[in-house]
C-alpha cells in the first residue's frame, strides 16, 4: 500500500466514516489527487488549462476538484482516459461514498473496489447507483477542458429568470395528490423533485444530500428520498427522518396556477 493510501485510509478512519469489508487483496488505488479551485462563477463554467495539471495531462491521469464548502458544489473527479479525451463525474462513491480513483481506465472507489465506467455506469458491485456525469468539452488547440456545472436533462424545462416552470400537460402526474416530478434543469445542473403533498399543497426540494453531497433518490418504501451512501432519509418536505445527516435538504418556492406549478430556484 503507497505511503500516500496509508495517508488516505487514515484519514479516513479519522473522520470515522465506514472502511470495513476492504479486501486483503485490493489493487493500490488511490483517491484522484486534490485540486483546490475557485467556487464556480454565475455561468457555472470551470475552465481548467490542462498542462498546468500533470497529474490530469498525462494520459491515464486524473484529479479531484474540491471547491470552497460554501459553493455548495460536489467534489469532481476529472479523468483523462486516453489522448485527447477526459470525463468529468461525481468524486463521491455511491455506495458509502468515499472519494473516487481513477485506474486509467474507469473510475475506482478504494474503499470497497466498485468501479465505474467513464459514461458513470456501474461496472463493478458493491455500488449499483451510477456516478452522476458533467458535461465536459476539452480543445485540442487551446488545451482548455470546459466543465458545465449547470447543464441539465434535455428532458426536463430549463431554468428561465431564476424560475422552473412544470405545466400539467408535461408532468400529469403533479395533478394527483402523491404526484411527483423529477429532473436536472439547465441553469441549475442538480436534480430537484417537485411533489403534491397529500394536503393539496406541492414542495420542492433538492437531491444534495446534507451530509457529505451524495444525491438523494425517491424511495417509495418509505413514501421518501433516501440517500444511497450512509443512508440518511428524508421527508418529501426535505426533512430529515434518520441520520446521519442532521440538516434538512434544501427546498424551493412552488407556486401553483391554472396551468401548472412554478418552482422558484435559487
Ligand atoms: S464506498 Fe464502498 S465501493 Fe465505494
Ligand atoms: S452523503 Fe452520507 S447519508 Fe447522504
């Protein structure tokens, strides 16, 4: 094990987060080295001049972005597969989240060795939740990587004016009392979840989870959102109902008219 894995799992066991079940035989896959950078501006826009990074400009390497704690924004984990060629996903395993590795090939999580294709796919259990992915767009000329922190599902409205709107026609299902919808709007770039409370009213809440940033799903078995990596669960309203996270996700205006519902997005 390299002196910096040591390092690593120590700090690890320090924060008391869960390494058990590390098999005896694990590859020597470290945690994607740390690159502090700036909170992302207005546009949402990163730009990385990659020859600066040698441990993102050589083929096969990677780097973890951590930004200030106040921006709000996950730690990403940028890789570079071969020439050319980079993704750029969640640094946060799904399973219990630890920080992601990279072997050259896919993404790696040291802790339990689940691995991840670079499109974010599950490759290899324990982990069955994909790593969320950025849109990325590297140019040869230039050696620029653009990250677009705000870019969401082609499927789903954009944010237009700090408002997303959902009409019925689109989202039916926000007619019915336990109705909800889901989805990443262009402006804003992480999932929001829009439901009709059994009182008639509607909320609207994100998926970061409190805890330490992993995303949140619609658990129907406990009428919820659970989180994936410890296990933190949520009220449809973004309250906490079990640990360990101890703060509420964050939530939104929702006003309803004729036609729909209009979430405000801060
Ligand atoms: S935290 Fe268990 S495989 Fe990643
Ligand atoms: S990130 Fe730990 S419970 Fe959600």
């Amino acid at each position: 094990m390299s002196s910096s894995r040591r390092d690593f799992f120590k700090k690890v066991i320090g924060t008391g987060a869960v390494v058990a079940g590390l098999p005896a035989c694990a590859p020597d896959i470290d945690p994607s080295p740390v690159l502090d950078v700036p909170a992302p501006g207005e546009d949402g826009i990163v730009s990385l001049v990659v020859p600066r990074y040698p441990d993102l400009s050589r083929a096969g390497g990677s780097v973890t972005l951590r930004f200030p704690g106040s921006s709000g924004q996950e730690n990403l984990l940028v890789v570079h597969p071969t020439e050319n060629t980079y993704a750029v996903l969640s640094a946060t395993c799904t399973h219990v989240g630890c920080p992601m590795g990279f072997d050259g090939t896919e993404a790696v999580c040291p802790c339990h060795l689940s691995k991840f294709s670079i499109t974010g796919a599950v490759t290899n259990a324990p982990a069955t939740v994909p790593l969320k992915v950025y849109v990325a767009t590297y140019n040869a000329g230039t050696q620029v990587l653009n990250i677009e922190l705000k870019s969401g599902d082609t499927t789903f409205p954009s944010v237009v004016n700090g408002t997303l709107t959902l009409t019925f026609d689109q989202f039916p299902a926000l007619r019915d009392v336990g109705g909800v919808a889901s989805g990443r709007p262009t402006g804003y770039g992480k999932t929001v979840f829009i439901f009709k409370l059994e009182d008639g009213t509607y909320s609207a809440v994100d998926s970061i989870c409190t805890h330490t940033g992993c995303e949140v799903k619609l658990e129907e078995s406990i009428n919820g959102l659970l989180c994936p990596c410890h296990a933190s669960t949520f009220t449809k309203k973004g309250d906490v109902t079990q640990g360990p996270a101890t703060l509420p996700l964050k939530t939104f205006t929702v006003a309803e008219n004729a036609s729909g519902v209009v979430v405000t997005i801060t």
